[in-house]
C-alpha cells in the first residue's frame, strides 16, 4: 500500500481521481483542498476513515505542504484554478495558484525526494484550424492563448526544469476537455444539463463551431495511474480518446437526450481569444503504457452524466444561480 497526497482532490477530475484510487487500489488518499468555488466536500462523502483524509488548506502554503509532502510516497497534483472565463475576468488567482502553487508543491518533492506527476491540459499547446489534420503530439511547441492555458503552461515549464535541474521524480500529463459526474456547473457540459432541467435554454459561445476532444473523467483518471504506476520519470504524456466533436453538436445531443428540440438553444456572445480546435494524439500512452479508454461511447457517456445531474440537485444547485448571474453580466 502507498500513500498518496491528492491536491485538489474536492474538484471535479480530483475528486473522481480518489474515488477511482480507493475503489481499485489498497492506496490511502490524503486530499489536499482548498475548498474554492470549485472545491466540494459533498465529492468525498462516503470514503473510506481509514484510508482517506481531508487537509483543508492552500497549495502555496509552503510549511504546510512540506508536512504533507514528507509523509506521502507520491503526490499528484490536480489543484488548480481551472476555468477560462474566470481567467478572463481575474487572472490573478490563476498565476497564484498555478504558478506558485506548483512551485511550491515542486520544493516540497525537491526537499523529500518523493514521486510527483503534474496534472495539466492540452490548452498548453494552443489551438488549430478545424481543417487541420494535425493533432497535439508532447513535442508540440507550447503556444497557449488565455491567462488559464498561460499559467498552466509555466507550471508544465517549472516541472520539467526541476526534473532537469534538481533530479526530481517527475512526469506530466496532458489531457483533452474532460466530462462526467461531479463537474461543476460553470463548465459547458453541466451548465446546458441544468439549463435544461431549470427550463432555460442552453448558450452557446458564437457559432458554436469550435472543437473540443472530449474525454469521460474515469478514462482520463484511469491514464493518470497507470502513468504514476509506469511511467518513464521526466516524460510527458498526452491523454486523449479521439473524441472530436464541435459544441454545437454538442448542445444539440443534450437536448435530444433530454427530450427537448435540438434547436432550443441561444447564441450568446463569444468568449474573447476563443481557442478555435483541440485535439490529442494519445499513442504515445497507448504503445507505452499500454492505457486504452473505456468508455469511447460519448452518447452513453453523455446520458449516463445527464441521469448524475438530474439524480444530484443537492450538489449542484447551491451553485447554480450565482454561475449564471455572472455569464448574464457578460451577455453569455
Ligand atoms: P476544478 O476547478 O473542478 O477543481 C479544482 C480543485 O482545486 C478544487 O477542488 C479547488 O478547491 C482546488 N484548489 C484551487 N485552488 C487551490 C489552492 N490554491 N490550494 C488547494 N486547492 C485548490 O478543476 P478540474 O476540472 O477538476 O481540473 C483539475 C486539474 O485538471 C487542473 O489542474 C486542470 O488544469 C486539469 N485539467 C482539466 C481538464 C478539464 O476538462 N476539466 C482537462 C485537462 C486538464
Ligand atoms: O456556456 C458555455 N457555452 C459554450 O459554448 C460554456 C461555459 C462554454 N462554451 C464553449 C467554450 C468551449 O469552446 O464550450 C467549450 C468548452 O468550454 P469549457 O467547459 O469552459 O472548457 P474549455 O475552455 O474547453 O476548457 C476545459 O478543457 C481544458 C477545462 O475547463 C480546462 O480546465 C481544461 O484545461
């Protein structure tokens, strides 16, 4: 058994990163979180006492990290600041807890020689053109867009300088968009699900053709142990499962599987900078690790989410009307 130290644990990839981990390992979780809007103790109901604990604090608090840090095998580090339209709004908390929050996590591993894997996004790599055959390899050069995908980028950056220059027992990974269970209700996926169920119609940025490869949360969750298991140190891995679809198509398979008119929704105003296509090459991690998706389904997939939401008001609607009073301010 190994003990791991899983920050932003109460967030929507983390939280399903520990239910996944307690549920198919002997591993003990200890769930670094600093419960920001995006943290929930509701995601962690129901584990295990003996194996799972809850630290209630800040990634950039470097003393309290270090304590932490010393007494795990592994850490992986999921805490973030996570959504593009807040960045655009204060980018502030992004390069704090992004930037300095793995930097400091980094020292920390530096300081007792522990295992850690860096959780991050494909937005590091920018966007392409939706006529591009080409998809994002782990030697595409780093060109983000938003001050999200930006301060994402310096923290992959802090990780492979401490690999080169401290010897820190590091990998890093790169996932396309993820969706399922527990994601919060700012996020495109949830946000049009409870649209839906409270009668209002779902919104969609512009045209609605920009690109999204879309991951289920358990095969990118399931990708991530198998790399903290096997990974080769100092290496990037980019997780994905060719799940290619525009958002419009996407607001249209929600209304049908909900039972509505697929073209009941709004166009609402852009977001500024708009990444226009993403899209992973994953075969890396599959010839390497040997990793394959589970759940390559998107309808099932989607409508299993649907039944999660329509099941779990009490998790999401203390959340709901504050989130769409702030799109309603930005005409979205
Ligand atoms: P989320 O916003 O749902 O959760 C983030 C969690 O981190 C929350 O529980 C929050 O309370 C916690 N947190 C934030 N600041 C903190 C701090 N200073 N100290 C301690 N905890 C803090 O995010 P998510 O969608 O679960 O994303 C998790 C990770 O995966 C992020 O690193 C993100 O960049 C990356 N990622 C996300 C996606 C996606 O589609 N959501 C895709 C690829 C990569
Ligand atoms: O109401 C909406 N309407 C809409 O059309 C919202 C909230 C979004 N969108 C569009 C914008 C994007 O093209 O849907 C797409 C997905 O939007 P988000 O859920 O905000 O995700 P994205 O910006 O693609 O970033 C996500 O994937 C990469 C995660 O939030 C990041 O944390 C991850 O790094």
């Amino acid at each position: 058994m190994a003990h791991l130290l899983v920050t932003g644990g109460a967030g929507f990839i983390g939280s399903n990163f520990v239910h996944l981990v307690l549920t198919n390992t002997d591993h003990a979780v200890t769930v670094l979180d600093k419960l920001t809007h995006a943290g929930n103790t509701a995601s962690l109901a129901g584990l295990p006492d003996d194996r799972f604990e809850l630290v209630i604090g800040d990634v950039c608090d470097r003393e309290l990290v270090d304590g932490l840090v010393s007494r795990a095998d592994a850490v992986v580090h999921f805490a973030a600041e996570s959504h593009n339209d807040n960045s655009l709004i204060d980018p502030e908390p992004f390069i704090r807890t992004n930037l300095v929050g793995t930097f400091s996590l980094l020292e920390a591993v530096r300081a007792h020689d522990v295992r850690y894997h860096h959780i991050s996004t494909d937005e590091v790599y920018g966007d392409l053109e939706l006529d591009d055959l080409a998809r994002f390899a782990p030697d595409s050069p780093y060109n983000p867009s938003s001050p999200y995908s930006a301060s994402k980028a310096g923290s992959d950056l802090l990780v492979r300088a401490w690999v080169r220059s401290f010897g820190v027992r590091a990998t890093t990974s790169n996932c396309s968009n993820n969706y399922g269970p527990r994601q919060h209700v700012e996020k495109f996926i949830p946000r049009q699900i409870t649209n839906i169920i409270d009668g209002a119609r779902p919104k969609l940025y512009g045209a609605g053709r920009n690109v999204r490869d879309w991951i289920h949360v358990d095969d990118h969750n399931a990708a991530v142990l198998r790399i903290l298991e096997a990974g080769r140190i100092g290496e990037t891995y980019l997780i994905g499962a060719d799940g290619e679809l525009d958002n419009k198509t996407v607001i249209e398979k929600i209304l049908t599987a909900m039972g509505r008119d697929p073209g009941d929704y709004e166009h609402v105003t852009d977001r500024p900078g708009h990444d226009v296509r993403y899209a992973i090459d994953a075969s890396k991690l599959r010839a390497e690790l040997g990793w394959e998706p589970a759940h390559q389904d998107f309808d099932a997939g989607l409508a299993a989410t649907i039944d999660w939401y329509r099941a779990n008001e009490d998790w999401w609607r203390p959340q709901k009307a504050a989130v769409e009073a702030r799109y309603a301010a930005r005409g979205q």
